[in-house]
C-alpha cells in the first residue's frame, strides 16, 4: 500500500512539475525508440490533469515521438550496413530483403502510416525504413501523419469527455484502432489506382 501511495505522489509531483512538458517530451522519445510501454497509460492522465495545456502536450509528445523516429531511422540506415549482411543470411534471404525494399520503395508511406497507427511497436517501421533507404521525407510525413493521429486524438478525447476520458478509451481503443487500421488500409488500396 505504501508503494502505491508513493507512485501516485510521484505522478502528482511530476503532472504538477515545471519540467512536465520536458519530461513527457523524453518519455515519448524513449517510448518510440526503446520502451515497449504505451505512453498513454501516461498521457491521458497527463491531458486531464492539465488541460489548460492540453494542446502543447500533445504538440510535444509529438515532438518526442518524431526524434525517436529519426534516431531509430538513422539506427537502420547506418547500422544496417554493419550487419546487414549476417541478418539477411539469418533471417531471410537477398532475394526477401529485396522484395520488401521494392515494398517500402514503393508503398513504404502506407506501411509507416500503419505502423504507426496499430498497436504494434513502431521500431519495426523506423528500422525498416532506414534499413532500406526509404525516403527520410516519406519516412517523416508518414510518422507525422501517424503519431498526430495518436495523440492529438487523444488530447481531442480529453478535451471533449474530460475525466470520463480513460474509460472511454479503455472501452472503446480496441474499436477505434480497427476503424482507423481498416480506413487506412483502405486509402492505401485506393492510392494503388493512382
């Protein structure tokens, strides 16, 4: 009981600290990069507690998710060509990799913008965008697009059911992914006509 008490004075200290923007910015940073934890169980706590700032907060979280997304872009792009080779002749094979970079080359803004959407970890599209040299432009306007959706759509749900909004999400989060994932799905299907 004790250790409960202190996480929630912990989480008031930090909601109410000077440095919260700061410190939801490097969360949302270390979520896209390293930590497999969903920063909403973080966020929308966050958004109601501090709705004069509702906006700003998911603007920085933003933020924070697009460095990651450069750094683990980056981290594929150069550090592809150190292993690489071991991880084609281990994994898969030349003529694999080369299908999925012809993908990416060609439909990566659509596999980036899905990723980036369900609740898969979104390392997998940073990696293999930068693994295969996919368009750094298409690679950003895509995590943009993605993580906007994300959490201004949270900030969106905070602001319109105030309190009421981590039940709802909790009840309806499941739902919404497949609507947005099928939507998505779909205007990628469309734009294979154009």
């Amino acid at each position: 009981m004790a250790f409960l008490k202190s996480i929630e004075q912990t989480t008031k200290r930090a909601i109410n600290s000077k440095h919260m923007l700061k410190g939801i910015t490097l969360a949302s940073f270390l979520e896209s990069i390293i930590v497999p934890i969903p920063l909403e169980a973080v966020l929308v706590p966050l958004l109601q507690a501090r709705r004069e700032k509702i906006w700003l907060i998911a603007f920085m979280t933003t933020l924070g998710c697009m460095v990651g997304a450069l750094v683990g872009y980056a981290l594929g792009y150069y550090l592809f060509d150190l292993v690489g080779d071991w991880v084609i002749q281990t994994f898969s094979s030349p003529e694999q990799f080369e299908q999925v970079s012809n993908k990416m080359e060609s439909q990566g803004f659509w596999f980036v913008l899905t990723l980036g959407i369900v609740p898969v970890p979104f390392q997998i599209a940073m990696l293999a965008a930068g693994a295969t040299k996919y368009s750094l432009i298409g690679f950003i306007a895509a995590t943009t697009i993605a993580r906007s959706i994300r959490y201004f759509g949270l900030a969106l749900v905070v602001y319109f059911a105030g309190n009421q909004a981590e039940s709802l999400i909790r009840k309806y989060k499941t739902k919404a992914i497949i609507v947005l994932s099928i939507l998505v799905i779909v205007l990628w299907w469309l734009s294979s006509f154009l």
